[in-house]
C-alpha cells in the first residue's frame, strides 16, 4: 500500500552543462538553467505565461586554459521574468575574464556578483562550473599523475575517496591505507 499523498507538479529547473576541449587546446564550458512552472498565469503587464513556457532560459560560456584560468565569458538571456531588465546584466559577468576556477572561484563570484550586482540564477549557474571542469580534467590529469607516479588527484577530495575507503581499496590499491 502506498502512503505517499498526491503531489502537484509546480516549478522544474533543468540545468545542463558541457564541457568541449577546442583544437586550440582551450575548454568551453557551457552551462544552462531554464524554468518553468507547471501552470498557467497572467504577468503584470498583462502577458499571460502557460505551463512550459520559460520563465528563466539562460546560458553562459566560459573559454578556459587547462589549468582553468577563464579567457573569456559570455552570458546570455532568452527568457527571463522581467526582459530587458534581466538582460542588461549580461555583460557585467565579462568580469569573470581572469579569474581562476580553481582558486577560489565560488567566494569570488559571491563577491563580485552580490544582490544587486548580478543575477542570483546567472551566479548560481556559474558557481557549478568548478566542479564540472575538474570532471572534464579527470582523464587527463589521472594519466599525467599516473606518469609522474603521482597520486590521483581526486583521492581525498570526498567521503568515498578518502584513502581507508573500500572504494580507494577496490579502484586505487596501490594508494589505499587501512586505518
């Protein structure tokens, strides 16, 4: 018997990212949010939103080194609850040029981008590029490591990889280290 009540779908948010390495040896990372309600409802000025429609479409490219300092960015809208107004942030988040993905990336969007001085769902966006460029790096960074007789670069850097894990103890023996 089931004893879960009946749920109404409200809100969904898809988010999709992709990583390509470029001939130039250089990452794009590309990553987008959209949401959409699951009803129908009449706007302010009058515009009426059906169930699908996006309320938010947004995407952002970042070109990165392989070591992830980020060469160029570009973010942009194609649907947002309030148009132009939303749009007109897309530039300022060209201040990500420079940047370091890898180096505190998460704290400094945080600061650049505060309240009124970015997008809330542009910046949440971004702040999971870090992660997803480690995972593009993996293959290679794990040969490179493994060349050097270093060790993987991931080992330690979660719960299941901790070095007494059985996960390290299965994947990685050679790294493992019982309590």
């Amino acid at each position: 018997m089931n004893n879960t009540p009946a749920r109404t779908p409200i809100h969904t948010r898809r988010i999709e990212m992709q990583t390509f390495l470029r001939e130039d040896d250089k990452w794009d990372l590309e990553a987008t949010l959209l949401d959409v309600k699951a009803y129908a409802f009449t706007k302010k000025n009058g515009a009426v939103v059906n169930p699908g429609d996006a309320i938010h479409d947004m995407k952002i490219c970042l070109t990165v080194t392989e070591d992830g300092l980020i060469e160029d960015a570009k973010a942009s809208y194609i649907a947002a609850p309030y148009n132009e107004v939303c749009f007109s942030i897309q530039e300022a988040y060209r201040q990500l040029i420079g940047l370091h993905l890898l180096r505190g990336f998460r704290q400094k969007v945080k600061e650049k981008f505060a309240k009124t001085e970015g997008c809330t769902h542009m910046s949440e966006l971004v702040a999971l590029l870090p992660t997803v460029f480690v995972q593009s790096l993996a293959k290679r960074r794990n040969k490179r490591n493994a060349d050097l007789g270093k060790r993987p670069f991931q080992l330690e850097g979660c719960h299941a990889l901790r070095l007494d894990s059985p996960a390290v103890q299965e994947f990685y023996p050679e790294w493992y280290k019982a309590d």
